[in-house]
C-alpha cells in the first residue's frame, strides 16, 4: 500500500527573517563573526586588506569604503570568503538589509 508524505514536513522551508536586523544582534554575531572575523582574516589583530568587521565603526567603514558587499556577494571584487563557500542568499540579504537600513548598531 502507499502513503502519502507533506513536502512541508518533509523539506520545511528556511525562511529568512529580515524584519529587524542590526549590528549587534545579527551581523556581527552570525555573518561576521562566522565568515570573516574568526578565520583570522578581518578582525581588529589582523586587519587583512586594512578591513576590520568585528567592531561597528570599522565594519560602517568597510562596507562604505571598501566594497564589502561586492565582495561577499562575489560579483567580480576580490570573492569572500577567501577561498570558501559563497555565503548563503540569507546573509546576503541580512547584510543588505543591514546597508539599506543605514546601519543600525
């Protein structure tokens, strides 16, 4: 006999909450520090291309000065991660969203 599976149940869906996002609570914690600060690359110790995103006022700067997002969105800058995955579409969105919003801290 068969059954009958709910995709839903199966394969939920991520969704990706960018209703509010901020530095402190969403950036730094779970796009920075997971993908750029803690490999050693672009915290305030290492400073790799002059860019630091572990502290707000350096990565304001960053993002304003240095391209960031062309980079993390890997569309023709120099690709980050350095050699790793291309973040995911929802913390390219949250780090969009965190631009488009003027950068709350």
């Amino acid at each position: 006999s068969c059954y009958y599976d709910k995709e839903g149940k199966l394969y939920p869906s991520s969704t990706c909450d960018t209703t509010s996002v901020s530095y402190a609570t969403i950036i730094k914690p779970k796009v920075f520090d997971v993908f750029c600060n803690n490999s050693g690359c672009h915290n305030t110790a290492s400073k790799s291309g002059s860019v630091a995103l572990d502290v707000y006022a350096d990565a304001k700067i960053a993002v304003k000065n240095n391209n960031l997002l062309c980079c993390i969105e890997q569309t023709g800058c120099s690709n980050m991660p350095k050699g790793g995955v291309k973040m995911n579409a929802c913390n390219l969105a949250l780090v969009n969203k965190w631009v488009r919003d003027s950068f709350p801290n």
